[in-house]
C-alpha cells in the first residue's frame, strides 16, 4: 500500500468512529421523537384529535418523549397551539 491509500484508510476510519459518535448521542432524541410520534398517531386515531405534525411539534417530542406528547395534545385540546 502507498502512502496515499493508508492515508485515506485512516481518514475513512476517522470519518466511521465521528459518525457513529454522532449516533449514539442522537439515539435518545431519535426514540424519544418515535415514540412521541405514535402517542401522537394514536390519539389522533383513537380518539380522533386533530394534531398538525409541524417540526415544532416533533422538536417538542424529541426533547420531551412522552411527556412532550402529552403536552402537545393538551394543548391541542384546549386549541392553544397545533390545532
């Protein structure tokens, strides 16, 4: 191998390690937002709620999980906000 391809063998590996860094402190924001999304889902299919899906809405769940649902709803409810 030259000096070239192990230099880029080595870039390339920094590259995979600095993504994968990237996923893992994303992944509670990843599961917080899906599961966020299907209390949403199912408030509106059970119960018939109109909640628009905004990326306000889905920054809110994935900061907030399932209490963040929760309080998009209410305020969906009381039509506050998200109506």
């Amino acid at each position: 191998m030259t000096g070239l391809e192990i230099l880029v063998l080595v870039a390339v590996l920094a590259l995979v390690l600095v993504a994968a860094q990237l996923v893992r402190a994303a992944r509670p924001f990843i599961v917080n937002a899906i599961v966020g999304l299907v209390v949403l889902y199912l408030a509106q299919a059970v119960f018939g709620l109109t909640i628009a899906i905004t990326p306000v809405v889905i920054a809110i769940v994935a900061l907030g999980g399932l209490p963040g649902s929760i309080v998009v709803i209410v305020l969906s409810v009381l039509e506050i906000a998200f109506v």
